[in-house]
C-alpha cells in the first residue's frame, strides 16, 4: 500500500512537473495583498449568490413548465437544452477566461474547474432528487433520465481517470455524449415506452 501511494505521489508530481516553468510565474503575479478581506468578500459572494438562486429557482421551474405547456415540448428536453445554458453559463465564462491565459497551468486549472463542477453538479442534483423521491415517497417516472445520466457520467468518469492529458480530440467526445443523451432519452421515452 506504501508503494502504490509512492507511485501515485511520483506519477502526481511528473504531471505536476510537466505544467512547465510558468506555474511560478503566475503564482507571482496573483499574490493576495489581504487574505482576511478576500474570506470576507468571497464569503459574502457566495451568501449574495445563494440567496440570489433561492430567489429565481422557483419562478425559472414555473417558467419551464409553462414554456413547455405552451409548446408541447416535454418539460425534460426543455430544461436539459435551454437551462443548462443559463445556470452554468458563469462557470463556462471562468473556463474561457482561463483558457485565454494560454498557459499549461491555466488550461489544467480550468479542467480541474470544470471537471468538479460536473461531479458536484451531478452527484449533489442527483442524490438531492433521488432523496426527496425516497422520502416523500413521490412516483417515479424518470427511469431513462437517470439511466442516460449515469451512462455519460460513468462514461467520462472512467474516461477522465485513465487520463491526465487530454489531446483535443478527447472534447469531441465529451461534446458527442450530450447529442447522443438526448437521441438516447428520446428512445427510451417515446420508441420504448419507459417511463
């Protein structure tokens, strides 16, 4: 066991390594003058925004629903192509911003944000909603949602631990899974019959 987190140590800090000499450079040039006040303002931050997303989420959920009534689309397609734009659009906005800095350490940063991002987002919004079906007892109708779910988080789980570069092509992939999630919801949905 000492030797598996031996290799494990050897093998985090070549990728480390292969970041190249800029890592120093940007650590210098982002110094933080007063830590105390950064707590205090991130702190605050993240009050605004959660108060600012307890606000909204109940007008957005009435605002899918009647979007969807009015067009006849399924509340699902709605909120799987539409919302995702709109409540992911600041971390989409964070990668860009890092991407541009054109630097090895930005680039891993910026995986490293989004990656995380997808984990929490899909295991705290999964396991919140399979929580309150279980103790509330609700009906549950979405077997193929959760299903396509789990296939592409499975998919780029496996994908993104056998790897730590990523060449370009490795995004077609990933971009491939939300077309083939949503094709795959619709079979399941409405050639199938599941529910």
């Amino acid at each position: 066991q000492i030797f598996i987190k031996e290799c494990i140590f050897q093998e985090t800090k070549k990728e480390h390594d292969l970041l190249g000499d800029d890592a120093g450079e940007e650590e210098e040039e982002e110094g933080v003058d007063d830590p105390r006040g950064t707590t205090i303002k991130a702190v605050l931050f993240l009050l605004i925004g959660t108060c600012i997303a307890a606000a909204f989420a109940d007008p957005l959920v009435d605002a899918v629903g009647n979007f969807s009534t009015a067009t006849s689309i399924p509340s699902f397609f709605i909120s799987f192509i539409a919302l995702p734009l709109a409540t992911n659009s600041s971390e989409a906005v964070s990668a860009i911003i890092f991407a541009s800095r054109k630097k090895k350490r930005s680039a891993s940063l910026t995986f490293s944000e989004l990656y995380g991002a997808v984990t929490m987002n899909n295991v705290l919004c999964l396991s919140v909603f399979l929580a309150l079906v279980y103790l509330r007892g609700l009906t549950w109708d979405f077997s193929s949602e959760v299903l396509v779910i789990l296939i592409v988080c499975i998919v780029m789980g496996v994908f993104g631990s056998l790897r730590t570069t990523f060449a370009v092509w490795t995004s077609f992939i990933a971009f491939a899974l939300y077309p083939f999630s949503l094709i795959l919801v619709y079979v399941l949905d409405y050639v199938f019959g599941w529910s």
